[in-house]
C-alpha cells in the first residue's frame, strides 16, 4: 500500500515537472545577498489578557550555479498569563542549478512545538527541483525528492522514523506593482504519518523596503498521536522588511 501511494505521488508530482513550460526567458540571475523579515504583535487587556508575538526570517544566497537558503520562525503566545503557543522552526537548502530551470536540492527541516503531539521533528531530503513558470505575473516551481524524518511522541516520547517522500510547489503571482500573492505547498509522505503544511499569502508594499502581509498557515498530520488534533491553523498580520 505504501509503495503503491508513494508511486501515486510522484507520478503527480512528476506530471508538473514534465508539464509544458510556460516561462518566457528568466530573467538575470540575481547574485549575492537578498532576504525578508516579518514581525506581527498583539496584546490586549481588559476582561481577559492576550498577546501573541511572531516573527518570520529568510536569507537567500545566489551564485551563478548554487543558491543556499536559510529560514526560520517563532509564534509565542498566551492568554491569562498562560502561554498555549509556542512553535520554533527552522529550515535550509541548498540548490546546484545544473540547467536555467532545472536544480538538485538538499534540504533539512526542523520543528520544536510544544502543544504538538510529535515534539520535535526533524526531515531530511534531497531531489529534483524545475522552474515551470515565469512571466512577468505569474512564478512557479515545484521539486520532488526522498529523505528521512525523526519525530518525538510528544507525550510518551516514543521516538519515530523512517523514509519519507517529500513534494514541494511554490506560487507567486503579481497582482499589480504593490500587491502580491503566494502559495507554499510541503508534503512529507510517509508510511507512518504524512504531513502537509501549506502558507497563503497576500503581500502589499508600503515603499521598497517595507509591507504589509496577511498569512494563514495549514499544518495536517495524517496519523498524530492519541489525544492531539490534527490539524493547526494560523492567521497572521506581519510588517515586513526586504534585505534586497
């Protein structure tokens, strides 16, 4: 069964890889430094006490033929002085374009949640990455590749691991100069648990450097441990900064 859904998978993810390409010729590769940072904060006070902090960072180094990336972000929060969020995570690639719009990658991804059922979690992996579009409005890429994941039963600290099959697509389209959307799709599949996250999100500049960004992030496990939900959510307002 699992050999037969792993099979399933990657035919559809392959389909996009090998799907016509759209993309006109990319532009200049943009080398050096560039990246982002986003800060959101809510407190409130009253008949009840609230505050949530988060904060998102990402780094990008691009050379002629690598591109390294490294990522990271943290959601706190409480509620009456008793905290019921806290997430850590943390994440790095490294791609070796062999093509214009085809890459390897080597990827590593780790999670430290303690209102999670598996606490911590921790995949690797490695694959294929293809460039499939770029216009002036419309970006998108997708990867498919095989790693390993190590997780913790957050309640008996069991510890699980295993193979895994890891799919990757990313979507940006420019709405208009100031506006931009996005849509970021993981999936980790494996025999045990398949876990997807997927991050939507609508991004609008103040001026160059700053903006303004509404998220909403989906996490899923297939098969979380007894007595932890499956699912987590999150909205977000953030300022954002651009490192370009």
């Amino acid at each position: 069964m699992f050999a037969h859904r792993i099979k399933g998978l990657a035919a559809l993810m392959l389909l996009f890889v090998s799907a016509p390409i759209l993309a006109q010729d990319a532009e200049e590769t943009h080398e050096g430094w560039r990246g982002t940072g986003e800060l959101g904060y809510v407190k409130t006070s009253g008949n009840t006490d609230t505050s949530s902090l988060n904060l998102a960072l990402e780094f990008i180094y691009e050379q002629e033929k690598w591109r390294h990336t490294l990522g990271g972000s943290m959601l706190k929060s409480s509620k009456d002085g008793t905290t019921d969020a806290d997430r850590w995570t943390a994440r790095a690639q490294s791609d070796y374009k062999f093509s214009e719009k085809s890459y390897l990658f080597a990827s590593v991804r780790h999670d430290a949640d303690e209102f999670a059922g598996y606490n911590p979690v921790t995949a690797f992996s490695a694959g294929y990455g293809r460039q499939l579009v770029e216009t002036e409005k419309q970006f998108l890429l997708a990867e498919i590749g095989a790693g390993y994941r190590l997780q913790k039963v957050a309640d008996t600290g069991e510890k699980e691991d295993g193979a895994i099959l890891r799919g990757r697509l990313d979507y940006r389209w420019t709405i208009s100069e100031s506006t931009q959307f996005g849509n970021l799709f993981l999936v980790e599949y494996g025999s045990d648990n398949t876990y997807f996250q997927n991050d939507t999100s609508l991004t609008v500049a103040i001026n160059k450097a700053f903006g303004v960004k509404l998220g909403y992030q989906y996490r899923h496990n297939t098969q979380p441990p007894a007595g932890s939900d499956a699912t987590d959510q999150q909205f977000t307002t953030n300022l954002v900064y651009n490192f370009d």
